[in-house]
C-alpha cells in the first residue's frame, strides 16, 4: 500500500507540479504550434503521452543495463571493468526515441488505421519533441543515483506516463484558452505566439500554486499511518 | 582507453540491431498502398500547412488519388506542383480561373432595420455573440475585420456594407477566412462580372422584411424565369458557377431584371460603360460607422 501511495504522489507530482511545460518549459514548440483549436491539443497530447512512455521503456533498459556505472551489459564488455557510459546520454536517447517512434508509425499504420490516422502528422513531429528526451534524461538521473528508490522501472514508466498526461493538460488548457483569445482584440504586435507565450506564463504561475502539494499529501499519508499504527498496537494488546 | 571502445562498440550495436529492427518491421509491416499515391507525396511540397483544406500532404494525396478533389488545390505548390499531380493522375487540369471574394449581402445601414446602439468591442466577431446588434443575423455587421484582415487594402466598409475593391483583391482569401458569418465567399470570375445572389438572409419572405428593406424574399421569381439556372433552396437562390458561362448569359438576365428586390447584381471590376456613366459623378465621402463608441479609434481597441 506503501508503494501505491508513493507511485500515486508520484504520479501527481510529475502530471500538476512539475509539469513539462508549465514548470520546466520544455516541449515549448508543440505547445505553441498544435494550440490552436482543443481537439488537435488533445490528438498532439495523447500522440505524446503515448511515445514518452514507450521512449521511457526503452531508454529505461538501456539506461540500466548499458548506460549506468556498473551496468551488467558494460562490465561485461569491458572486461569486468567498471564503466560509466552515461556521457553517452544524449546521443542514445535521441536514437532511441527516433527509432522507436519510426517503429511505432510503422506498427500502428498496419494495425491501427484509425489511430494512425487520428495522429496523422503529429507522430514523426514528437521525434525531436524535447520533452521526450527530458523525460528520458530525468529518468537517467534517477536510474543513475545509488539507492534511488525512483530508479526503479515502475516509477520511471509513472514519471513518464504521468509527465505526458501533464503535458496534453497543459496544451489542453492552452487550446481552450486560445480559442476563447480569439474573440479578443489583441494588440497587433502581441498576436500569434506572443500572446500565447504571455498566456503561457500566466498559466504557469497559476500551476505554481500547485507546489507543496507533494510534501503535504505525503505527510498526510504518513500521519494516516501513524494513527492507524497507534490504532493498531492497543488493539493487538487487548487480544 | 577502454571506455571509447566500449561507448563506440554499444553505439554500433544499438545502431545495428536498430538498423535490423526497422528493417524487419518495414517489409513484415508494410502497407499496400496505392503508388500513385507515394508518387503524388513525393511531388507535393510536403509542407503540411493545410491550405488545401486538408490535415496535412498526405491525406490530400490520398484524396486526389481517390479523386475527391482535384490535383490544383495546393498553394504552396503552385502551377508547377498542380502538373505534376495532373500527370500522376493522367487528367488535364481545367482551366482556372481567378477566384475572388464576393460579399452576399447588399443592405448598407439605412436598409438594415432593428440596429441598436452596440457599445462592445469593434469587431463582427463579438458583436457577432450578441442579440441583437440588428434585426439582420445573417448579413454584414460592418465592424470590419474583413478591412483588417486584408493586407492589400482591398476592401473597405462602405456605408456599414464590406465592398471588394477588384482593381487591387488579389484573392488570398483572408476576408473570406475571417467573416463570422460567411457571408464572403471566394467565386471563379469566370469574366469581368459575375452574378452574385447579393443576401444571405434564409428566413421567410415576411421575416426578411421586417428586419431589411432590400433583402431576399425567396420569391422563386429568379427559379422560374432562369429555366432553372438558379435554384430556391432555404429561401436564398442558389446558382452553380461550374455551369456559369459568361457568353450564354440571356435566361440568367431575365432574372436579374425580375428579381424584384434586385438582390442580384452583376459584381466585379466596373465595365467601361460604367465608367463613362460615373466620370463626372463626383465620389461620394465615405461613411464612417455611425455607431456611438465609448472606445477611441485606435488600433488597440482592447
């Protein structure tokens, strides 16, 4: 149950706090590009949850057993030598996530018609998405540090899955938005990205209410424990 | 030194079983597709701008393949992008001609009846969002966002009524695009003038006149006299410009001259008969809104 509650706090943390764009300002272009109208923000948000957990996999496996001082694959290799190959973050990740989206425009074009359809041009677009590549960089960095307990593949396919589902809230409010922006009179010079960049700081600060809420659902949880632990103990006592 | 071994020989492996990976999954998931179809993509601009009116080049080579629509819809392309479809295709391209916008409504500000004082921010889009700006809700507001959204200087407001400058419309399109009542449509000037049903209005006769002095009343006057070249449908005549010929013009005359509210007119570049009538006219000044506006004329109406 422990576990459950981390994963879910987890799973807020990365969907409202540390949301991709509103709190890290990466996958900026999508998030300006594909704005425009509410049901393309949803297509391009759910194209992009889709790959980052499938880049998150994938770059999970081969951040563990390739990448990762003392990684089995490595120390095999090498020898029984003891290597760091994370300088080879960026190049691995980026192959990764081009290939693996090539290989999923393939699978779904002759499995799923009506969802390769439905993504039409986004999917090729998410190749050089960096929010993908910051997932699979943050996911690295747990991956990498000694006994993270967030290194795990559960928690990392979460931090993933969770980040893209912050990511299609986030553009999703941004097209609801822009199409309300549309009946206003905006000053020439401002139309366009500008404004929306504009709006788009505005909606951060509102997600920066949002901090905190970890730590405090955490504790929370904690208290819940203890009470129900003191709970626990004269009850046992009485038997 | 080992390390550079190491990264170069995992990079060459993760290249390799890549290279494998996307070349099984290339034959064993390969999609028959028609190849006029890959011909078709490779010869559009693959800009995915969606000005055909589709989401991106491929669905549109798809639709000319399926001969849904024909091979001259994209902009980008150009000329040299619509023969090289036609050829694909095995058709000849018809010959284009020059579309321009047309404004389907001819009631200025005194036509126009129930108008009320609208205070709100100077544009037909929102005003568009209010009852009741004027008894009219299908014709022309007159607020102008056709005027700036053109970028040639091509149309203007005059007298409440947007009117199409044709010495300097080019045809981009962009009036059409931005009216929130489609009431601008982009027509083939198949010649120098072009008969426009000049309202928009789909109410019933009596509806129609309690709210403009000159609006269409659905007579059918224009379906009986053209041998059937307009056609009433929602109370508006409708004409098909693919069978407009500009040298058979006689039944669609009678019409025009039956038409008892004249509500269609010749539209297009003014003819040098028109020209030697209006020479010594002196042009009238044009007609500024004669809405009451608590917000200045700047450009930022906000």
């Amino acid at each position: 149950m422990d576990y459950l509650f981390e994963m879910l706090v987890l799973a807020l943390t990365w969907a409202l706090i540390n949301n991709f764009v509103l709190h890290y300002f990466v996958g900026i272009c999508p998030f300006i590009g594909v704005s425009r109208r509410v049901d393309m923000a949803f297509g391009m948000g759910c194209a992009v949850t889709f790959v980052i957990t499938i880049a998150a996999l994938l770059s999970w496996l081969i951040t563990y057993y390739v990448l990762r001082a003392g990684a089995p694959l490595t120390t095999l290799l090498s020898g029984g030598k003891t290597l760091d190959l994370s300088i080879l973050n960026y190049t691995v990740y980026i192959f990764v996530i081009a290939g693996s989206v090539q290989f999923l425009e393939m699978y779904i074009r002759k499995f799923f018609r009506p969802l390769y359809k439905a993504f039409g041009v986004f999917l090729p677009l998410i190749t050089t998405n960096c929010a993908i590549l910051f997932a699979c960089l943050e996911i690295m960095k747990h991956v990498c540090a000694i006994n993270d307990p967030l290194g795990g593949l559960v928690p990392s396919l979460v931090l993933a899955a969770f980040g893209g589902i912050g990511f299609m809230i986030a553009i999703v409010i941004m097209a609801g938005i822009r199409e309300e922006l549309d009946h206003c009179d905006v000053p020439k010079s401002l139309r366009g990205a500008g404004i929306t960049l504009i709006t788009a700081g505005i909606l951060a600060l509102a997600f920066m209410g949002f901090t905190g809420v970890d730590r405090g659902l955490q504790q929370l949880l904690q208290d819940k424990e203890q009470v129900a632990e003191s709970a626990a103990a004269p009850a046992g006592q009485n038997n | 030194m080992t390390i550079i071994f190491v990264a170069g020989g995992i990079m060459l492996v993760l290249a390799i079983v890549t290279a494998i990976v996307l070349g099984w999954a290339n034959v064993k998931f390969h999609v028959q597709v028609d190849p006029r179809v890959e011909a078709v993509m490779a010869a559009l601009p693959g800009a995915n701008c969606g000005g055909c009116g589709y989401v991106g080049c491929a669905e549109y080579a798809e639709a000319v393949v399926a001969g849904a629509i024909t091979p001259d819809k994209c902009t980008v392309g150009g000329e040299s992008c619509a023969k090289a479809l036609a050829e694909i295709m095995g058709v000849s391209l018809q010959q284009s001609w020059p579309f321009r916008p047309v404004i389907h409504c001819g009631a200025t500000y005194e036509d126009r009846l129930g108008r009320t004082e609208y205070k709100g921010e100077q544009s037909c889009t929102t005003a568009n969002l209010v009852a009741g700006v004027q008894g009219c809700t299908y014709g022309c507001l007159g607020f102008g966002d056709c005027v700036r959204a053109c970028d040639f200087d091509a149309i203007h407001v005059v007298a409440g009524l947007a009117t199409v400058d044709y010495e300097k419309c080019v045809g981009c399109g962009a009036c059409a695009r931005i009216c929130p009542r489609n009431i601008i449509t982009m027509v083939p000037f198949k010649s120098r003038q072009m008969v426009v049903v000049t309202c928009s209005n789909k109410d019933m006769g009596k509806d129609v006149k309690a709210v403009c002095k000159v609006g269409c009343i659905g007579c059918k006057a224009c379906e009986r006299n053209s041998g059937g070249f307009f056609r009433i449908d929602k109370n508006l005549p409708v004409l098909d410009y693919d069978k407009y010929d500009p040298n058979n013009l006689d039944a669609i005359r009678v019409a025009v001259d039956k038409c008892p509210m004249k509500r269609l007119l010749f539209i297009g570049w003014p003819t040098e008969k028109d020209l030697e009538a209006t020479k010594d006219l002196e042009a009238p000044d044009l007609v500024e809104a004669d809405f009451k506006t608590t917000v200045d004329k700047t450009e930022w109406q906000g």
